[in-house]
C-alpha cells in the first residue's frame, strides 16, 4: 500500500581529530555511511574532514556540498573534533535540517577502545541548539546497533518539508454546512506548511463536463464495472454523469497541479446537483492518486498531504461515530480509496434521510496496527494531535440509510491512550489514519516546522 516516493537525499560529513587514528576515523566513517545508504538514502558525501591547522578540509567539504541540493546534513563524529571544525561548516547550510551523529568505539582484547566521538558530540549539542539549528542529536550506544530508524524517522520529515512546500489544495466551494473546523487562515498555513488552498466553482466544473467526451466516459465506465463490485445495480446514466463530473474535476486538477481536492459535498453536490459525490471522490483517489476529503475540510486535506508526504500512503479520512471505554468507532458515510479496502472495491446503491440515492462504497476496510492524526491551528498557532492504535472489524449501521443499512467502510480502533484523555485534544470530526505506527516521523516534522504535537 506504498505509493513511490523520492528518495531522501543527504549530505554526509564524517568528522575526526587531526592526530586521531586517520584508518580508524575512515573506517568507522565509511561504516557508517553505508548504514546511511542502506536506508534507501541518496547519499552525497566528501574525504573525512579534520582540523587541519589550514582549514583545507573544510574548505573542501563546503565547495562540495555548495554544488549539491540535498534535504539533510549528516554530522557524523568518528571520535573528537574541535567544535570550530564543525561549525564552520553547519553555519553554511544552517537553514538545512541536521542530523549530529556520534559513533561508538570498539572491543580490542578484553578492553573498549575509543576515539572520543561523545567528546565532541556533548560539546557541540547546545551549541547547535543555541544556533538555532533544526537538528537531531542521535549517539551510538556501545555494543549495540547504530539507532537508524531516528536517522530514518527526522531523514523522511526533512524529505517532506520539503517536497510539501510547494502543495496545493483544490477546493470546489467553501465551508460546506457552514462548519467551523473546516476552516483555515491562508497566510500563516503558507508560512508553517507551504501548502496552497486554491478554489473552484462548482459552475466551472459543470461546464467542463458538458464537453467530456463520450468514448472517455464510455471507456472509464467499463472500467469500473469490471475493477468494482457492484452489490446493487447503479443505473447507468448515474455512472457516467460522475464519471464526466470527474473528468472536468480531473481537468482542472491537472491544469492547477492540485495534490488534494475536496467537494463540497452536503450543500454543493447533493444539495445543488442532487448528486451524492461518492464515485467522483473514488475516482480522484484511485485514478489520480489524489488526497480526497469531503466537506471542504481544509486542515484535514493538508494532514493528508503531511501523511503522504510522510509515508507515501494515500492517508484515507475516517470521522468518529461512538466512543467505547477502550475504543472508538470511525468509518464513513460515503467512500474510501481502494488502496484500504481488503479484496475489491465494493459499492451499492442506497440513499440517506431526505438525500437522492447514488452511489456508495460498502467494502471492508483493513484492519491491523494504524497511526491517526489532525493538524489544526488557532490563529497562527498549529497543532497536530497523534495517537497509535489497533483496527479491527466491527459490526454496525448508522440510523437512516434504506433498510437494510449498508455495513458501512469502517474501523473500531483501540488506541494506545486512554480513550478520555485523547478525546479531550480531539480537533476535528474528520482524522487521517496511516498503517503503522508513525508517531516519529510526524513529530519529527512538526519540531521542524514549529508544530506543537498533542
């Protein structure tokens, strides 16, 4: 359930003494290296830098990396170095984030060797801090492995710093029912994020999909009727009126750049076009490769977009239905991205109270360990609240579809705190779920776009 991703590129600077041991400084340094690159890392790299009395290493090492665009600097320490060294080389990539990595000695008859590198890593922690560097200070621990899934974990959230700056958002409407969660403030979202929230009319879009053309519609529709399961029949005509309204959607998505779209989808769709937009949110995230949230939920839409970044999952929302002493029920009342579901894509046709019938997405969704989250601001402040659980499977029915009510896509998720205590930092009804656990690397990228972690 990966999606590709760019490989995180780094920078590696391995540092020693100038009368250490020179074959022992690169040894230790070209093991750890290859640690690096085993990580799936792009890995740029230059000699074993000292302090030389000339500075020619330095020098060095800065030409170097001066040519190269990277998405984070490797400090790593093969035993002592005067803090000078170093520092004179982080100050010129200080906007980068950094990683400060000591290594460790070794056993040679009966007795531990070292080079000292925690001398010069101790020495240069605090100066990095009052720097102002955005940095992770990681040490090896004698005889134990080097701790690479924190040089993993801060690796990918620099990766994603980076490659979500220039993001955009589609968004067809705005405030769907007149919702207060939904909404967002432009300038500070940019300055934190980078993400862009760019609108549309739902005119444009109705416009655009009067001149799809049919053989395109036609081609997509037969498409869908051999990939899904069709437990119900949907009429046809109700098929391809999606399918148009997706591929206009899908137009000016592609004109826009968007990464993420979201409908208005109660009092747009449903309420204006008397067309529940289950099937165009489907084909967004599945044919596209789109982040799709209903309800012109903005902050859900750019945590989507964090996730994604993040993990290269397709961060499907889910929205809360009870709370259990132990657990709580999410699932949704209209689509989930095929990239979830168990087996093939189930959908059916059924109606809600007082809105037409369309179509529905019905399958089950996978269960298993998961990570949840929103990102949410007050003013200019951003917050992301996290939390690590287990899904699982549990029959139930939301009150007021036809009978018999769907099953709909749906998770009980124990979570890994209490139930009060997470429902009490809740920001919103719409949270994103991942498979795993990846509390590390989205407060990686909260330290380092000033995002408190709840």
């Amino acid at each position: 359930m990966i999606i590709k991703k760019v490989p995180v590129s780094a920078a590696f600077a391995g540092f020693g003494e100038v009368n250490s041991p020179m074959q022992l400084i690169r040894e230790s340094c070209s093991r750890a290296l290859e640690e690096i690159r085993s990580l799936g890392f792009e890995v740029i790299t230059t000699e074993v830098i000292t302090d030389d009395p000339k500075g020619l290493d330095v020098k060095r090492a800065i030409r170097h990396f001066e040519k190269e665009d990277f998405d984070v600097l490797i400090i790593c320490l093969a035993g002592w170095i005067p803090s000078h060294a170093v520092i004179s080389i982080t100050n010129e990539f200080k906007d980068k984030p950094m990683i400060l990595w000591g290594l460790t000695g070794y056993m040679e008859n009966g007795r531990m060797v070292t080079a000292a590198a925690q001398a010069g890593t101790t020495a240069l922690r605090k100066v990095f801090d009052d720097l102002g560097y955005k940095f992770r200070y990681i040490y090896n621990t004698f005889g134990k492995p080097s701790p690479l899934e924190k040089i993993k974990s801060f690796g990918l959230a620099a990766s994603a710093v980076r490659s979500i700056g220039n993001t955009k958002v589609g968004m067809m409407g705005f405030r769907d029912m007149k919702l207060y969660n939904t909404l967002y403030e432009g300038i500070s979202l940019k300055a934190t994020i980078g993400t862009e929230i760019e609108f549309f009319e739902m005119l444009e879009m109705l416009q655009l999909s009067e001149s799809v053309a049919e053989e395109e519609v036609l081609s997509l529709c037969q498409k869908i009727k051999q990939q899904w399961d069709f437990i119900k029949p949907v009429d046809d005509d109700f098929l391809k009126k999606g399918i148009a309204y997706y591929l206009a959607i899908k137009k000016i998505a592609e004109n826009n750049h968007f990464d993420a779209i979201s409908l208005k989808d109660v009092d747009g769709m449903k309420k204006i076009l008397n067309f529940p937009p289950a099937l165009i949110f489907m084909l967004l995230s599945d044919e596209m490769k789109l982040c799709t949230i209903p309800e012109n939920d903005v902050m859900g839409a750019v945590t989507q977009l964090v996730v994604k970044h993040l993990t290269g999952q397709c961060a499907a929302y889910l929205e809360f239905y009870e709370f259990f002493e132990e657990s709580v029920l999410m699932g949704v009342p209209d689509f989930v991205p095929s990239e979830i579901v168990n087996g093939k894509v189930k959908v059916t046709r059924a109606a809600f109270g007082g809105i037409s019938g369309g179509l529905l997405n019905i399958s089950d969704i996978k269960a298993g360990p998961l990570t949840i989250a929103r990102l949410s601001n007050t003013a200019n402040q951003y917050t992301m609240h996290i939390c690590t659980g287990e899904g699982r499977f549990r029959p139930w029915e939301e009150a007021g579809w036809d009978r018999p009510a769907p099953q709909l896509p749906s998770l009980e998720i124990f979570l890994d705190t209490p139930v009060e205590e997470f429902a009490q930092k809740i920001s919103g009804q719409h949270y994103i779920i991942v498979y795993g656990n990846h509390i590390r690397e989205l407060t990686d990228f909260c330290y380092l776009k000033n995002i408190n972690v709840v």
